[in-house]
C-alpha cells in the first residue's frame, strides 16, 4: 500500500525501481516489502540458506574466474524480486518486438534479399561487409519464416528519469535463460506467500514456446512431427547447463557435433537404432564452428557438410548463420533507423547514445570526453574489452586512445548509463543496487516476448559491473498480470 | 536414444561394477592371507593380479609383490586406469555425460563417491584400515545402483547401464573361476574356494543348496550354473538376454542375441554332475569368450552409428 515506507534504506543516485525518493514504496511493490518485513531479519537469513542448499543440490553453480582454489559459489540469487507493473512491460514488450522484427528484417535483407538499406544508404555497406559477424556461406541460405535470430537476448538499462533504453543486442547464441526458470522455481519454494500474494506472469511455459518456434521453422511435413535437437559445444561449456536444460525441457536429444552426421545433403543424429533424421537444429555453438568443412578446419564441435544441408533447405538451424552482423556494436547505432525504414515506425525503445568513432567529428569529441565516456570494442560480448571512463587510470584512457586512432571501426563510445538500482539484500539488510535486464525474444512463425527475462544485479556498492563472472547476482524477475 | 549416449550409460555401468569387484576381491585376499591357510602372501596376490589381467602392467611398474603395492596399485593408483578410483571417476565422467538422462538420486550418489574417496588420503586407510575401505566402497556401489534401480524408468538409459553392469560381472565371475580352477586339486584347495564364494556373497547361497561342504567343483560349478543366484554367469546372461529382448525393436540386437543364446543354452542344459567329472574347463573358455563376444556385439549393434573416440579399455588383450 502507498504510504509504507523502508526505514534506513539509502537510495542510490539514478532511478530506483522499487522506492520514490520519498522513501515510500512504490505501489506495485507495496505487498512484496510488506510480506518480507512480516518476515523479519532472521526468518529471511534462514530462507536464504534454504535458496542456497536448493541451488546447491540441483547443481547450478558457476566457477569464479580468478578463485585458485576452483571453488564453485552456488547460484546468486537475491530473495527481493525485480517487479514490472503490466504498463511497463506493455510498452517494452511492444519495443522489443518491434526491434526484433526489424533486426530479422535486416538480415533476411543482407542473406536473401536487395539489400536495399544498404543501396539507399541507410547503413554503409562497407560498415556491413567489414563486420566479423557477417557470413559470406549465409548469403541465400533460406530462413523459414524469415526467422533468422530466433532466440534474441536484448540487454535493457534504465536510465535517470526511469527510460528503458537497449544497451545492446545479443542475436548469437544468447544465454540466461535457465537461470530465468531456476530462480522462478526456487523463489517460489523459498518465500511461497511472496508470489503467492500477487498475480505474476508464468515463465515455466518457455520449453514449449521454444520448441513451438523451432517446429515452424522444420523445412518439410513429416510423419511423426518434426525432431529437433540441441546442438551443445559439450560439457566443457560454460553454459552446458543452459544446454542441458533445455534440451529436458523441450524433450529434444541434447547432440554434439560427433552425434550428427550428413549424408546426402540430409542431416541425421547417430542413435542406438541407426541414423535418424534431424529436421530443426537448436544451436549453441558458435558460428565459426558449425561445419569445419567450411569454416574452421580445427573444429571438432561442427557436422561437417552442415552448410550443404542448409543450402539444400533439408534442415533448419536457429539461430541462422551471420546473425553477428545485426549484433555487431558498429551496426548497433543504426538499428533505429532500421526500424523506420522496414517498419515504416518510430522505434518505442531508444538506444543509448552512441558516438561512431569512424566520423572524423564524432571520434573528435569523443576522444576529447574519453574519460566520461564508456569504450566497448565492437565484435565482443559478455563484457568483455570494455573501458569505463570515469574508473580508468590515465594510462589506460592512453591506451584505449590509441587503439581508437589505430581502428576507428573497432570501437564505440557511449554515455555512460546511470544504471537503475533496486533494493538488495546485502547482509541481512536492504541497500541499493544496480540492475539490468536481459528479456528474450522467440521468433517463429510469430514473435513472442518473453515476460520478464534475466535481471542482473551488480552485488558490489556502486558497481555498474553485473557480469556473474565479476560478482554479479540475479533476481526473479516479475511481470505482473494485467490489474482487474 | 542417441548412440553415444547409450555408450556413456553401458560403461558407466561396467567401470561402477568394476570398482566393486576389485573392492571385493581385494578384501577376500586380503583377508584370505590374514586367516592363514591358504598359500604364500606372493603367490595370492598374484593369483588376484592375473584374474584382473593386471599381472604384466603391475610387473612392469613394481619390482615385487607385496600386500601394500598390490592394494595401492589396484585401488588408488590414480595412472592405473582400472583401479578403483579410477573405475569411479570414469564412471562417473561418463554419467556426467549423459546427467539428463540419469535420476538425480543416482547422479547425486555416484557424484558424492567420487568427490568423497578423490578427497580422502586412500593410501593411509589402505595401511591402517583396509578392509573398513573395501566394505565401503562395495557399500557405496549398492547404494549407487540400487538408487538407480528405485528411481529410473525401465527404459533404454536404465537398459544400457544394467546391461553394463551384467556383462561386467559375468565376465568378473569368469576370471575369477578360471584363475582359481587350475589350484583345485592343492591342499589349500578348500580354503581358496571358500575365499572365491566370499568374493562374491554367495557362501551363505552355497551353503544353503550344498551344505557346509565346500567342494571346490562344485562351487565352481555354483557360480556358473546357479539359475538364482545374482552374480552367477548364467543368471546375469540370462539377465542380459532380457534385457537385449527389451532392447530390441526388430533386427538391432539380433546379433548379440544369438551369440548370448549358445552361451545360455550350453550353461542352461549343462548337467553338473557332468561338469564334475569332466572338468569345467571347456564350459568355462567359451563362456567368457563368448560374453566377450556379446560386449563387442553390443557395441557394434547398438553405439556403431555413433562417434568412436578409444576411451574404454577392456577386453582379452589387455
């Protein structure tokens, strides 16, 4: 109820999702803050050693990078939920839908199509061809549906004034979420009367969304339904659990590449009872490493002659190949262009504002503002490469100078995102964190926005940084139902 | 179910059977040599040694048997790919393999064993307490296939690890006999058979059809004839011969099937009076060649579609 209040909670600078500035909760968050201070204290330090023997049982930890001792930390999820009010997420849902059809717009485009954004100069062809995500073997590779990104991970930050704005893009082989359904599962085993008091939007539905999207993407009828399967790089993968799950959630064999095989331009997984015909390939390999007849000869995770079955349209691979070009960091500035010019609408959902370091002008300023800004080399993701201005060293705003001189196309600047924050708990008390928010995006023979989606939670005071790798956490991530 | 998989589960349950049957043999040796009686400490362990087909590659490592190398080589020694600890962790990593296809009870016990004995200073408990280890290990084995047996589904995962199993113990039993056979005649002939029927649990089986009296041909031919007792070569190929029945879909295991059927019938229709009389030998050489001949039947029918790395070692050569 509005009026209740957090005593002794420090707001954080930024938007804070769940209290206003006068310390008062937020209305959707009313019955949850006061469900947890029914709860006290010392009833939730013994919930969450419940959330953590249940993590722990089920096996879902992560290796911290940079431990020695190769300990693993159980899962970390925070028990105080992330909530989005039913007007919130309408708006993001209808943001992310329509970037998503556009992003496959674009790339069924560039594969298949004129290439007319890049013949009306809306994107430069060079920025495009020059991309390491874009695949010359894609080029006429038919997508059913045109579904090229079928599962698209689309990174959202919430700036001051509460906006959601796309950080960026991962239309690849994006991960997180196994960790959505887990956290769902164990929030509602830890503190049941939580959910239990509001009108949440179910996440368990994900396998069959999933495998509903793959089947419309199975290139032929077929007898007995189409058969998917899982395509894992195997149990060294650090996201081999990810794999794993969904290959029990969706029914489908979890394969590695040994398992497949091609024969006549038609793929087949090797079973107890012979070869057996594939027709929809989930993949979480990466593209370099689909079919070593092709691309890297070093690869023993592809099926050799995959592309051939591919080009002879006799199985479907999700996500497609050369997906990397739309997610490219370089491309990323001109997807709101994208969206006016095959949507013919303005995007819902801004981008964060972003200097291209190729303009003469805009390196310019942006090398003169190096140390406000954040670099982020373009071709990588999960963090990886990224300069924070305002934390680097003099050397090393040096350095990233340089590198920008050197490939102007490698990089992009960006203003740095005053992440929103969200109450924590953090030793048995409630203390301001930044989040983000990863939602997921299925397209098939339609596009679904997935409720909710993985929000990420820097545990360290202040940190931007929300890469569970480097200290970051989780939390259940609540859409509520519409209000009657 | 895919081919690979099946291979993980067939061997995860020959190298779970394997460390059992090395705990158990390890500690009736043991044991055997403690109670006196039986032949020198040399000759015991190398009789142990030569059932596991382990004589050669000890030799060429250690220059002479003792009590304390033999147990080291066999249980802890992690460069020696059947010993006991390493049965466990390839058991385990082929489990690993194939998680979703195991229930969680199963993986959780397999997995705790493993992390368990990797942790544990296994060299110390072999010189203080080793038979307190050997009963632990075989209790740990129980309690890993037995919470398999309650929780999985009868279906094809559950089929190849069983089958695994099986193949593994029958074959375990043949060594056993065929090491133990030729020294029935010595004086110490009675002790060495009683040692044999321990190995396996079955005195208490034995003594129940025969009496106290141990006859070494006819414990000999207990262990491969008895049609109730759970580790006796004919109840696991009749075992396997049920499973590859359930396996089998049409052709696929028509193969292993046939070979396994002249095996069951030659046990099936043996009289024991006879084997007696005219030694067991023959009946003994085709029944291990002919369950190594299913192993490999198995895997031609059922994992050739799928990928080949070496990773398994077994089999006459080694």
């Amino acid at each position: 109820m509005p009026g209740d209040r957090l005593p002794g909670y420090q707001r954080a600078a930024g938007f804070d999702e769940a209290i206003l500035e006068s310390l008062d909760v937020r209305s959707h968050y009313a019955a949850v803050f006061d469900e947890l201070s029914r709860l006290g204290a010392p009833e939730l330090a013994s919930r969450e050693r419940l959330r953590d023997a249940i993590f722990r049982r089920l096996g879902i930890t992560f290796a911290v990078y940079g431990d020695a001792s190769g300990a693993e930390r159980t899962w970390p999820m925070d028990l105080v939920p992330r909530i989005l009010h039913a007007g919130e997420w309408a708006e993001i849902e209808r943001g992310l839908a329509q970037r998503t059809r556009a992003l496959n717009l674009f790339l069924e485009d560039l594969y298949v199509g004129e290439r007319a954004i890049l013949r009306d100069g809306i994107v430069p062809a060079w920025l495009v061809f020059s991309s390491e995500g874009f695949v010359r073997e894609a080029v006429g590779l038919p997508a059913p549906h045109g579904a090229r990104c079928v599962v698209a991970g689309i990174d959202l930050v919430r700036d001051f004034d509460g906006t959601f704005r796309v950080l960026e893009d991962n239309l690849r082989t994006p991960s997180g979420i196994s960790y959505v359904l887990q956290n769902r599962a164990a929030l509602t085993r830890v503190l049941p009367r939580l959910s239990a008091r509001c009108r949440i939007r179910p996440v368990h539905q994900y396998g069959s969304s999933l495998l509903t999207a793959l089947h419309s993407l199975a290139p032929h009828a077929s007898h007995d339904g189409p058969r998917v399967v899982v395509l894992t790089p195997g149990i060294w993968n650090s996201a081999y659990f990810e794999h794993a799950f969904l290959a029990q959630q969706m029914g489908a064999e979890l394969c590695e590449g040994r398992d497949l095989v091609v024969e006549d331009q038609v793929v087949y997984m090797r079973t107890t009872r012979g070869l057996e015909r594939v027709d929809v390939i989930y993949r979480r390999v990466d593209d370099a490493f689909v079919d070593p007849a092709l691309f890297r000869q070093d690869s023993v995770l592809g099926v050799p002659g995959l592309i051939s079955a591919l080009r002879a349209g006799n199985v479907s691979i999700a996500n497609s190949l050369g997906c990397g070009v739309a997610d490219d960091k370089a491309v990323y500035p001109y997807v709101p262009a994208m969206i006016r010019f095959y949507l013919g609408e303005e995007p819902i959902l801004p981008n964060v504002e972003t200097y291209l370091l190729w303009e003469p002008d805009q390196r310019e300023h942006a090398l003169s503002r190096l140390d406000q800004l954040v670099v982020k080399p373009v071709a990588a993701s999960g963090g990886y490469g990224i300069v924070m201005g305002p934390q680097a060293t003099a050397d090393q705003l040096e350095i990233c100078r340089k590198e920008i001189e050197q490939n102007p196309r490698g990089f992009i600047a960006q203003e740095l995102v005053q992440l929103s924050s969200h109450p924590t708990f953090i030793d048995g008390k409630l203390e301001a964190r930044h989040i983000d928010l990863r939602p997921f995006v299925l397209t098939g023979a339609r596009t679904e926005v997935f409720p909710g989606g993985l929000t990420r939670v820097a545990l360290r005071r202040g940190s931007f940084v929300v890469n569970s790798s480097q200290g970051g956490g989780s939390k259940d991530t609540w859409v509520l139902e519409e209000s009657a | 179910m895919l081919a690979r998989h099946a291979e993980d589960l067939f061997w995860a349950g020959r190298y779970l059977e394997r460390a059992e049957d090395t705990a158990r043999m390890l500690d009736v040796t043991y044991h055997g040599l403690l109670e006196g009686g039986s032949s020198d400490t040399e000759s015991a362990w190398r009789l142990l040694l030569e059932a596991l087909h382990l004589a050669h590659p000890y030799y060429a490592k250690h220059p002479s048997v003792s009590s304390r190398a033999v147990a080291e080589y066999l249980v802890a020694d992690p460069n020696q790919p059947s010993s006991i600890i390493s049965a466990i962790a390839r058991a385990r990593e082929n489990a690993r393999n194939v998680r979703e296809h195991l229930s969680t009870e199963l993986w959780e016990a397999l997995n705790s064993c493993f992390l368990e004995l990797r942790a544990r200073d296994l060299e110390a408990e072999l010189a203080a307490q080793p038979h307190e280890l050997y009963r632990e290990i075989r209790t740990r084995c129980q309690t890993i296939a037995g919470a398999g047996g309650e929780t999985m589904p009868r279906s094809d995962p559950w089929r190849f690890f069983r089958l695994g199993r099986l193949i593994e113990r029958a074959e375990m039993t043949c060594r056993m006999l065929r090491v133990r056979a030729p020294r029935r005649a010595l004086r110490s002939g009675f002790h060495d058979f009683l040692l044999v029927l321990n190995s396996v649990s079955a005195l208490e089986a034995y003594t129940r059809v025969h009496g106290a009296d141990i006859d070494p041909a006819r414990v000999i031919a207990f262990l491969l004839l008895s049609p109730d007792f759970p580790r006796s070569v004919l109840f696991c190929v009749r075992a396997t011969d049920e499973l590859l029945t359930q396996l089998d879909t049409g052709a696929p295991s028509a193969r292993p099937r046939r070979t396994l059927g002249r095996i069951r019938a030659e046990l099936e229709y043996q009289d024991a009076d006879e084997l007696r009389a005219f030694g067991e030998k023959g009946v003994l050489d085709r029944a291990q060649s002919g369950i190594w001949e299913v192993a490999e039947l198995v895997e031609e029918t059922f994992f050739a579609s799928g990928p080949q790395p070496q990773r398994h070692i077994f089999g006459p050569a080694a």
